[in-house]
C-alpha cells in the first residue's frame, strides 16, 4: 500500500522530468538553430536593440521587392524596345534602296513586310509579365495599344483623298498628333505614368515610358507609311509610292539615335537598380550578423549542459525504477 511519503516522492520525480525534459527540448532547439531559446534572458530584458534590427530587416525585405519588380519592368521594357529597334532597322536600309527602277513586285512585297513588321511592333508593345502591361501607365491591366488593323483602317481614311506626297505624309504627321487620332484611337492605356518605386533609403526607380511616346510613334508612324504606300486600297500612283517607301526608311534610320536613347536610359535605369539591391543585400547581411551575435548560442557551452541534463535525466529514471520496485515489494509484504 503506497503512503504519502511514496505520493509526495514520485510527484517530485515527475515534476523533476518534467523540468529536465522541458530544458533538453530546450537545448536541443539551440544546438539545431543556432540561437538561444530565452531571448529576453539574453537581452537582459531590453528588447530595443534587437527590434531596431528587426525594424530595419523588414524595412529591406520592402526594398528588396521593389528592386525585383523594378529590375523585371526595366527589363521587360528594354527587350520590347529591343525588338521594336530590330523590325525597324530591318525595314529602314530596303526602303530606302526603292527607286522608281524597282520591279513593282519588290515594292509591294516591301510594303507587305512593313505590314507584318508593325503588327510584330505593336505586339511587342502590348507584351504583357505577369498580367501587367509596362507601357500603358498606370493602367497596368488594359493593352496600351489597338491591333494593326484598327490602326491601319484610321489611316487609310486620314490619307483618303491625297494625291501627293506631301498631303499623304501631312495627313499621316496630322493623325498622330491631333487628340481624336492616335490618342483616341490606337493609345488605350493610361496617362499618368508608373508611380515611382523607393528602392533604398534616398533611391527610387521612375520608369516613365508609355507606349504614346514621341519616338514610338514616329516608328510606328513611318513603319505604317511604308505599308499604306503600296496598299491597293489605297491605289497611289507609282511615283508617289517610291517617295513615301523612301521617306519611310530615311525617317526610320533617324529615329533609330532615338529609341537608342530610350534603351540607353533604361540601361542607366537598369545599372542603378543593380547596385541598389547590392549595397541592400550587404546592409541585410551586416544587420543579420549583428542580429546573430545578440542571440547566439555557444555550442560548446551547449553542448556540454545538455550532456549534464541528459545524465540528470537519467538519474531520475532510475529513481523513478527504484522507487516502483521498492513500493512493489512494501505492497507484497
């Protein structure tokens, strides 16, 4: 029959595994972290250190997103002005070789590939990274700009009626700068450009390039005219479709210094990002370390009181054995 003596003896057996078991846990988590599970002990109970830390680690990871999304906008912008670039410069050097000795077949096979370059332009402006448009201002989830048809059906009406090449070349210049032409009919995105995005403490990214930029226009402007100058529907005389072929090209090889510029900004733009998120990974690790320091754990002090709880342990379990054998044998007495 077990008396108090024996209760009160195995509830402190119990209460000291308990306690064991709780510290082992304890140093055990250390020893797999790193860090010490007590913090408020470590710190003396003076947390402001340590949040401060915190406070500018968080502040970071903010930055750190911002450079990311920042460096993948500059990015996709810099392969659609690429592309853009490239059709037009494909275009520019034959156009500007027609003359009125060109086999007819060589001019409207000209104007047909000028067709499918600006549709290939137009589709590169209205590229879309992860369900945003980067050339439609703020309005991020609309297309910054209407198909090639649409484009083309505005223009065969501007130029209706035109008989020489200056009045084809006015009206096109006329259509892409009047409120109710370009902007009301090609440009759908928005007019206010990307708000800017704070990449560090005093660094921001502004990325102001929308797809009714001066120098998109002209590109797309002269890659049109050049398409509209052998259109049948259009039916301008062989003359005239010479001169517009070359104008176009002569126009596109100028406008090449331009959109040169753009992707030379964005290049800047690019290179900047780059170093902000370098010196924003180094203050990330300094204020990692120092976070480190205040809590780490000493393995070797570690190490060496979970040997001692273990071998408490167990000590208790043997005390634990001993005192059920000894009550066992008062019971069969």
């Amino acid at each position: 029959m077990q008396t108090l003596g024996d209760l009160a003896q195995g509830m402190t057996l119990r209460f000291h595994q308990s306690r064991i078991k709780s510290e082992m846990g304890q140093l055990n988590s250390e020893i797999a972290t790193g860090q010490v599970r007590d913090k408020a002990e470590r710190v003396g109970g003076d947390f402001r250190q340590l949040a401060g830390i915190q406070h500018n680690l968080t502040r970071l990871e903010g930055y750190s997103i911002a450079t990311a999304e920042a460096s993948q906008i500059a990015g996709t912008l810099q392969t659609i002005l690429g592309k853009v670039q490239d059709e037009a410069q494909a275009l520019a050097a034959p156009l500007t070789g027609v003359g009125m000795n060109t086999l007819p077949a060589t001019r409207e096979a000209l104007g047909t590939e000028a067709l499918d370059r600006l549709g290939a332009m137009i589709g590169a402006l209205n590229t879309q990274s992860g369900g945003r448009s980067y050339l439609s201002g703020t309005s991020t989830d609309q297309s910054p700009l209407a198909d090639v048809s649409t484009l083309m059906t505005a223009l065969r009406g501007a130029i209706s009626g035109q008989t020489t090449t200056l009045g084809v070349i006015t009206a096109l210049d006329n259509w892409f700068t009047a409120p109710a032409g370009f902007d009301a009919v090609m440009y759908q995105g928005g007019t206010q450009d990307l708000a800017s995005l704070r990449l560090g403490e005093t660094e921001t990214a502004d990325i102001a390039l929308r797809a009714d930029d001066e120098t998109l226009r002209n590109i797309l402007k002269n890659t049109a005219l050049a398409a509209l100058a052998t259109d049948a529907s259009v039916g301008l005389p062989m003359g005239i479709q010479v001169d517009l072929q070359n104008h176009a090209g002569a126009a596109l090889l100028t406008v090449n210094d331009d959109i040169t510029d753009l992707r030379a900004k964005i290049g800047t733009l690019e290179a900047r990002i780059e170093e902000t998120s370098i010196r924003n990974a180094a203050e990330v690790s300094s204020l990692s370390q120092a976070r480190n320091s205040l809590l780490e754990a000493d393995p070797y002090e570690t190490a060496s009181r979970l040997e001692e709880v273990q071998y408490q342990l167990e000590t208790v379990y043997a005390l634990t054995a001993r005192s059920a054998r000894l009550s066992l044998l008062e019971y069969l007495r």
